[in-house]
C-alpha cells in the first residue's frame, strides 16, 4: 500500500515528537536521580568517616550527618499513636553516628566486663540500661579525650530515614528486610555480628533490628505537634526511649518512625546502644 506523501510528513512529524518527548522524560529522570544524589550526598557522606582507637587494636568507625530538615514520626493511619503528630525537625548541628551498634569487645575495653547474654566479641553489646550507658560514655570520653553521647531521637531517626518518607528507608514494603535486618523471621532467637546485613544509603548498619539501641531523650507521648529545632525531648519522665526494634521484633516493629521505651534502669537481651562522636561545633 503507498503512503501519500501528506500522510508520510505527518508519521515523520508524529515520530520526531514521540522521539523528543522520550528523550525529554528521560532527562527529566536524570535530573530528578541526579538531585536526589546530590540531596543524600550533602546530608551524610560515607566517605567521610571517623575512626577512634581503643586500644588493643579496637576501633570505633562514625559517620559523618550533616545538619538538614525532615519530617519526623508517622501520620495516624501509617503508625502507632505515639508517632504522631507527624512534625518538621530542624537539625542545625553536624554530628556522628556510630556506623555500627556498639560491640560486646568495645564494651569490654572501655568497661572491663561483658553483660551480654549472647556472647561474641563482634555482636552488639546487649541487656544494658540507660544508666549503663552513662557510665560506659563517660569512661570512652576520658579514655579518648573526646565527646561522646547518645543520639536524641530526632537524629536516630533522621539518620536512619535517609532523606526517605516511606516506612523502611528501602520504601514501604517489608519484602526486603532481611537484607537489612535481623528479626524475628530470620534472627533465630539471637543477635549476630553487626555489619553482615545490608547498610542504609549513608552507611550506617543494623539501624533496624539486631537490638534496639537507646536515645538520650525522655519518652513522651504524643509528640509536640508544633516544629522543633534540634529537640532534646522533654526535660523529665518516667522513661528512656529505645529505636531501632530487636531481633525478636517483627518488621512493623523496625519502621523508621516505630518508638519503644524502657525505665533508666531496664535492660534485657535485647537492648543495646549506638554511640554519637561529638564535633567541636556541637557539643553539649
């Protein structure tokens, strides 16, 4: 069958516009990739790290975070009751986040004891209190000559979300896990070695499952719905906040926003911490 030559200029016409606006989207993508990078890149970068030699050849790796906004907690219809009202978070202050929970061998140089329950020298310490966690930060302080506390629950959240609004920072399915956590579906009723699973988009490992790591707040429930810039929680309570889940919790208790409590004094094996390395520019 012959094509008019109208008909031909017309297709030609169709298929210089099909073929522009391809070649328009795609490049959109790149772009919106591309500042979304760039966006993960200027909050945390992995590269940028800190070691601190404990001695007898025991170190201690940060991650730099950067100072950023983000939402913090859950809506009603995605969360517990406790995460909300959902509220803006302003962090003004850069900050290092221990890139793994603290291990039972960090434990033991700095403390001299090991009150861990599933013992190995590389799994996170675990059935230790708040009050624990003072002393341990206190002696890792003078030992090393700097600062050192733990993270508030504005900055465990925000360095576990990584710039993300869905449930888990790898979106809002709980298909994937474990590959990033240690739970109850894979866990086998004990912790293990931190570092083998996955690491968030800023390098940070075991932010979800493993064992739930204490924050410096107060618990309080709910939220102030009002914005906050760098909130230290509320100046007194009944107990201490815990994030992160454990490795006998389900992945609905491991969410970026799921809160947990304990009294100062609580521990169990399920408990541990992770360490924040204060700058020069935010300390407290």
């Amino acid at each position: 069958m012959k094509i008019s030559s109208h008909t031909f200029k017309i297709v030609l016409i169709l298929g210089v516009l099909v073929t522009a606006g391809s070649i328009y989207f795609i490049k959109q993508e790149f772009i919106n990739l591309h500042n979304m990078t760039q966006k993960v890149a200027m909050v945390s970068d992995p590269h940028k790290t800190e070691t601190i030699d404990l001695g007898n050849n025991i170190k201690m790796e940060f991650i730099l975070i950067n100072p950023a906004s983000f939402e913090m907690g859950s809506a009603l219809e995605t969360g517990d009751g406790d995460e909300s009202a959902m509220h803006k978070v302003t962090l003004t202050k850069s900050f290092y986040l221990g890139k793994y929970e603290v291990t039972q061998e960090q434990w033991q140089e700095i403390m001299g004891t090991n009150p861990s329950e599933f013992k190995g020298t590389k799994q996170p310490v675990d059935t230790i209190s708040w009050k624990d966690c003072q002393i341990f930060l206190s002696k890792l302080q003078k030992k090393t000559d700097k600062k050192f506390a733990l993270p508030t629950e504005a900055q465990w959240e925000f360095s576990c979300r990584t710039g993300t609004t869905t449930r888990w920072s790898f979106g809002d399915s709980d298909a994937l896990i474990g590959d990033y956590a240690w739970t109850d579906a894979n866990a086998e009723n004990i912790t293990h070695p931190v570092g083998q699973k996955k690491p968030n988009l800023w390098g940070l490992y075991d932010m979800y499952g493993n064992v739930q790591e204490w924050c410096a707040d107060w618990y309080i429930n709910p939220y102030p719905s009002n914005d906050a810039t760098d909130p230290l929680g509320p100046s007194s309570g009944d107990s201490r906040v815990l994030r992160g889940g454990a490795w006998g919790d389900s992945a609905i208790n491991m969410r970026s926003a799921y809160r947990n409590c304990n009294g100062a004094d609580g521990k169990n094996n399920g408990i541990g911490l992770r360490c924040v390395l204060l700058t020069n520019k935010n300390s407290h």
